[in-house]
C-alpha cells in the first residue's frame, strides 16, 4: 500500500537554528546519481533509529522513488520497479511536533492518513510545503521532517523532472525507474580520526629487535 498525504501541521523554526555538526549521514546511491542526506537525531530520535534500522538492512537498496509530483515531492523508500511493496516493520510514532519544517529539500516521513502510521517510506520536500507541517495540517498532527538534503540537490531536481504515468494502478510514477542501488550510513560529520600516540621507548626497543 502506497503512503498517502492529507491535507496537512505547531510553530516551527527555520533549519538554520539547529546545530548539526554531529549527526548522522545516510548516502543514496541512485541511477540518477547520489544523494547526500543528514538525519537530525536530536530533534526525531524514533524517526532517525527507525530510518537507520532500515537503512542497515539493506532494506532501501533495490527501492525506486515511486511517487514523483513536480514543485511538491518525490517519494520513495518502500517499492520495488514491480510497484511491490517491500515488508516493514511496525509503524512508528509521529515525531511531527519537533518544530521543524517541511522546507526545500527537507527529509520528511510519508504515512497514511492514520498519524501515526509510518513506517519507511519518506519523501523529500521540493519547496517549502507549508500544509505539511503541523502547525497548519488539517489533521493537526503532520508530517515529521527527520533530516535534509546535503548533497544532491541537483539529483533530487532532476528526479522531480522525470515523466510520470499510472504504472499498476498507482499514479505520478516515473516511467522510467529510478531505484536506489544502495544506502549506507556514512560516518558521522565533523569526526576527527584519533590522535595516534607516540610510541613508548619500550615500545621503540621491541620493534627494533
């Protein structure tokens, strides 16, 4: 079953206000080329685990971003070129109250219109989709905004430009799939390797022997 929106919403602070020097890096290795993104684990701690537990089993390596609308989203994280859904685990708590907003190239959780009903299927904001955020969705409840695109913009741009049909009965697919080859967490931002200790004299004589 493919995520849906509703029409989405809390007073929300820009991106720029939030310190992520440490957090997680996710790298998306697509046939468009690659896509950089950075998860805000301070801000959606269940969102950010859950979409690492996916992440490290391989379960978006073979997924196509199913769900392309121009000037609004592309969406992807949980079908196969076939239009299969791939097996989740439960669904998670929205994490939509974190304050943050679905702006411009924002990673955000897709779901029904159950609130609380994502599981791993995620899109990424083309502009700021104000009606996505909780303080003005209609539900009252939103869509949780979890990390933002760091490199790729243009990836993500030229996804959005792709043609897009009715493939097996789900709409604005592209015609030509996009699949994820595969996603692997990258080490975290701004670590420094560890400093390498000089040698003890001790030490010194044995390697000399």
């Amino acid at each position: 079953m493919m995520k849906l929106f509703g029409w989405l919403v809390l007073a929300s602070v820009g991106l720029s206000s939030v310190a992520f020097a440490q957090n997680p890096h996710v790298l998306f290795e697509t046939t468009k080329g690659d896509i950089e993104v950075e998860l805000f684990e301070k801000e959606a701690p269940a969102t950010v685990a859950n979409f690492l537990s996916y992440t490290k089993k391989g379960h978006y390596d073979g997924t196509v971003f199913h769900r392309v609308i121009a000037d609004f989203v592309v969406q992807g994280g949980g079908m196969t070129a076939e239009m299969k859904e791939k097996p989740t685990d439960d669904p998670i708590a929205n994490e939509a109250g974190n304050n943050l907003k679905n702006e411009r190239m924002t990673l955000s959780m897709a779901r029904t219109s159950a609130p609380h009903s994502a599981t791993s299927q995620f899109y990424i904001n083309l502009k700021y989709n104000r009606s996505l955020d909780r303080r003005y969705a209609q539900d009252n409840y939103g869509y949780c905004v979890f990390g933002k695109v760091v490199k790729g913009e243009e990836v993500v741009d030229q996804i959005a430009k792709s043609k897009t049909g009715r493939v097996k009965g789900n709409s604005d697919v592209p015609i030509e799939p996009i699949t994820v080859k595969r996603a692997t967490i990258l080490e975290k931002a701004g670590a420094e390797p560890a400093p390498q200790k000089a040698p003890s004299e001790k030490e010194k004589s044995e390697k000399d022997k």
